[in-house]
C-alpha cells in the first residue's frame, strides 16, 4: 500500500498550507496546475475532492503502472492543513475515483476490497461508500442499485443524493447511468447517455444541470482523452456531449474531473497516455466557463 509509505512520497517537512483549498489562491478563468507542493509528486495523483467549505480533501495515491491504489486524507486543523495520509477506510486492494458528496457526508469511490462474507481481492471492481458519523467516518459498504453491486467506476452525487456514475451496459457501450438514493442504497439505475466511443471518469453538478466527462477515442487504438459537457434539459433529456477545447482540453488527456460542493471550481488532473512515467497533475479552473458552451435554448 502506498499510503503506509508516505513518509517517501512527502518531505519531512511539509509546507505549512493555511486556508481552504489547500491554502491555493489563483483560481481564475484559465487552468493552473493546483497545489504542485503536495499533488506534484513523482507517484499519479487523481481525482481530489472536498468538502463543502474546502476543508478536508480525498485524492487517490497511485503507481504508474496502476498496480497500487490508496486513498489520501487531508483536512485543516486550526487553519492549517494536516500532512496526507491514508484514508481511515482505505484497504490493501486498490481504492481509488473517489467523490464526496456536496454536503460532505458521504464518500463513494471504486475498489477491489473483498465484499461481504468474501476474504480474497475480488477480480471485478464494485463501488464502495462511506458515511459520516458525526466527526468520524463510518464502516465502508458496497453500493447496491435496486439491489445488486454495481461494477462501476468514478461515481458523482448530486446534491439531492442521485448517483451518477459509468458502467458497460452491453459488450459494445459503456455508459453513463444514474439511481437515485433510497435509503442507505439506491434504486435500480437507468442510463442517460451511451456510445461507442469510451465514456468513463465524470462529476455532476450539485444541482445536476450538467455534467463533466471523460471521453476517449473508441478502441483500438485508445488514444489521448478530453473533458466533454452534457447539459441536462427542462425534458430530462441531456445535450449531445461537448468538447472542452480549447479551455480546458489539450493535446494531452484531461480525466478525473470533479467539482466543489457549490459547482464554481472544476478540478481535472492531466497526463500523457503515450509516457506514463510522467505523473499526472492536478489543475483547478473557474467553472462559470462552462455556461458559455450550453446550447441555446
């Protein structure tokens, strides 16, 4: 596990960071690489996400070739942030695509972990949750849609619960589904978007207006990935799904998209696919750029 080791992976001593956001200041209408003193590290940082007042942040800690996963924890104590280290629910397996949801009492993330009444790594990922308890953060259990696991990956919430996430619904698409919350669990899903080309990391605003998604080039070869928007219609139909370029998308891969809790700051990690020895890095922009692209009405 990464996040035993992470004595190695942060300098002793760490950069006093005050404030919320990781103490970072530059958020602005073009993107910027977001808080290279604690994300800028020689492993792969993807996906961070905060609370709703930007005081305690998850990220996923992985190896470049994928085979080691562990989710971060940090969170501000007296102003300032404490170092990063694996979360209280990280497992031995694989944890990674995490997202809170916009009133920071619930986690959802994918993971290899054995499921109930199993002992051994599952070979099929299913996503996971975590609720609050007060201070603490509860037992992590499986996530069931009309009750059945969902080998999913990189889930999204809404504010109002709804759980948006990807899944292959039949051998040639993979698509983009949503259930909506029903109790501890949620009701069986229903697919809002499909396609040949590859849809996978997303997040949905908090008020589910839109979403965020990465799409990659369909396979063979998979090539490079952009950040599209999908914007949802007064009909609940959603609009064709639309390339960020040249804001946000690059002759590089954008993924792992997410949002803060009031949906005005996009985070997104960028990396090159071809040479996956270069670690990913995370950027931040303003999110109010995003409009520009909604479809007259």
């Amino acid at each position: 596990m990464i996040g035993k080791k992470n004595g190695s992976i942060w300098p002793k001593e760490m950069p006093k960071l005050r404030g919320p956001w990781l103490g970072q200041e530059t958020l602005g209408t073009e993107a910027t690489e977001f808080c290279p003193e604690i994300l800028g590290t020689e492993r792969h940082v993807a996906g961070i996400t905060f609370g709703p007042a930007g005081g305690e942040a998850f990220f996923s800690l992985h190896t470049p070739d994928g085979t080691s996963s562990d989710i971060m924890w940090m969170r501000m104590v007296d102003g300032v942030w404490s170092r990063p280290r694996a979360a209280p629910f990280n497992s031995a397996q694989i944890d990674n695509d995490i997202c809170m949801s916009p009133n920071g009492e619930r986690l959802c993330w994918r993971s290899w972990r054995p499921l109930p009444r199993n002992t051994a790594p599952e070979k099929t990922v299913s996503l996971w949750a975590v609720d609050r308890t007060g201070n603490r953060w509860g037992e992590p259990f499986p996530i069931e849609c009309g009750g059945a696991r969902q080998p999913a990956v990189y889930p999204g919430i809404a504010a109002n619960g709804t759980i948006y996430f990807s899944r292959r619904t039949s051998a040639e698409e993979i698509s983009i589904v949503r259930a909506e919350r029903s109790g501890r669990q949620y009701a069986a899903w229903e697919a809002i978007a499909s396609g040949p080309t590859v849809l996978t990391d997303l997040c949905v605003a908090p008020d589910e207006s839109f979403l965020v998604v990465t799409v990659y080039p369909p396979s063979p070869p998979k090539g490079q990935g952009d950040l599209h928007v999908s914007f949802r219609r007064p009909d609940d139909a959603w609009t064709p799904l639309r390339n960020l370029a040249p804001t946000v998308s690059s002759e590089l891969t954008e993924y792992c998209p997410t949002l803060s809790a009031d949906g005005k700051r996009l985070f997104f990690c960028r990396i090159d696919r071809g040479d996956r020895r270069v670690p990913a890095r995370t950027y931040w922009i303003d999110a109010s750029f995003l409009e520009a692209l909604r479809p007259a009405r």
